[in-house]
C-alpha cells in the first residue's frame, strides 16, 4: 500500500526563484497537512486540508507561501519569491478523520535549500 | 499555548541496556498524544497513539505510556536498529477542534552494538 508520496525529494533553487512542492497523500484519507522541519523550530504545521478545503493556515509564514488542494489526490505547496531563510525539509502528511480521532502518516519530505 | 518538552535531548545505550524516553505536555484538551520514530533523511514514522491517561500500548520492544502530564516511552532489550529520533506530539483542541499535531523536539536515541 503506497504511502505519502512528495515530489521533488531535493529542491536546490535561488533567492527569488518560484519553488513548488507536489503531495499525493494516501487514498482514501480526507485530510492533509503541510509541516515545515528546521533545526531551530522542529516540526511546525504550515496549513491544513480537510475534504480539499483549507480549514487552517495561521501557521503560513507569509504571503510568499500559498497551497492548493485541487482533488483528493493531489496538494501543491508555493513559494514565490523564494528566500533562504525558507530552507527546511517540507513534509506533507494525510489522514483519515474519523469520530474516534486519527492519525497523521508522513511523507518522505522535500529538502528545500535555497541560496 | 500547547508545549511539549521531551528528554533526554540524546541518549546513548548499550544492545539489551533498558531505558525510558519522557514526554512532559501541557495543552488545552487533549485529543491524543502520539509518538513517532524519525531516522534520518526520513519522514516521521508512526509509533502509538495514547487517548488518556492510563492508557498504555506496546510494539516489539516499544512501550508507550500516558499520564496527565506526561507519556513515557520504554524501549526494552534496545538494539542498534532502535537507533533513530523519537518524536512526541500532541493534538489539542477538544473544544475548538485544532488538528494540528505539537511536536517535542525529539530525543535522538543511539544503541550501540
């Protein structure tokens, strides 16, 4: 059974350039998550999809950054222009949201270095 | 504000020396509290998910247990391959319906052969 699927797993780009970021999360699940990894904050939860409909996204840095989730089986994560301080690993993770609670599975992650 | 606070930060021990990881939490209505094991270059890998307190689940030599304060994670008869960062992260909200998972920053655990 196919997991969390991110795309590219490597992103080396330039200050100002636009970077996108691709998750496909598992079949079936109705929720997903974008997370940002660095070493001085850890693992902070950038905005979140419930049934393809964005429900929270305090955690966006800016207005640089902006999601979309066009169906349930695919979500895009934008930066444009892109800085170096937004140089992390970007996981993506799904869910199935049910009465009893649920489960966030991870992806593999997006390193993004940015010069 | 939720926080998590896991120790040690590192912990080094030796094939088949037992030992426990803390998780001190402090949220608003907990929804669950969940462990999850990173290895590097890696996406978080679930582990357990503890609802309330008392609550205890075990996986091959993995422990996980829940107060109302804190979670343990006992690892038992460790070998090299437990080597890996485990993360504690807890889902707040009951009332408001937050998902957004809190995470610790981890405590980077190394079994030596």
């Amino acid at each position: 059974d196919a997991g969390v699927i991110q795309s590219p797993r490597h992103e080396v780009t330039e200050m100002g350039q636009e970077v996108t970021l691709r998750c496909k999360p598992i079949s079936g699940h109705n929720s997903l998550f974008w997370y940002r990894q660095t070493m001085m904050r850890g693992l902070e939860l950038l905005i979140y999809f419930n049934n393809n409909v964005p429900i929270d996204d305090s955690g966006m840095p800016e207005d640089r950054f902006s999601a979309k989730m066009p169906n349930a089986s695919f979500s895009t994560l934008k930066i444009q222009p892109s800085e170096p301080r937004d140089s992390a690993v970007y996981f993506c993770a799904s869910s199935l949201r049910l009465a009893g609670g649920e489960t966030q599975y991870f992806g593999p992650g997006t390193r993004l270095l940015v010069l | 504000e939720d926080q998590v606070t896991q120790s040690p930060e590192a912990l080094r021990l030796q094939e088949g020396e037992s030992s426990s990881l803390n998780c001190s939490y402090t949220v608003s209505g907990l929804r669950g509290l969940f462990w999850y094991r990173q290895d590097p270059g890696k996406g978080p890998e679930f582990l357990f998910t503890l609802y309330s307190a008392g609550e205890e689940k075990e996986k091959e030599r993995l422990k996980a247990t829940l107060t109302k304060k804190e979670s343990f994670l006992h690892i038992t008869a460790p070998k090299p391959e437990d080597s890996a960062t485990y993360l504690c992260a807890v889902q707040a909200g009951v009332d408001t319906g937050r998902r957004a998972l809190t995470f610790g920053s981890g405590t980077r655990l190394q079994v030596q052969p």
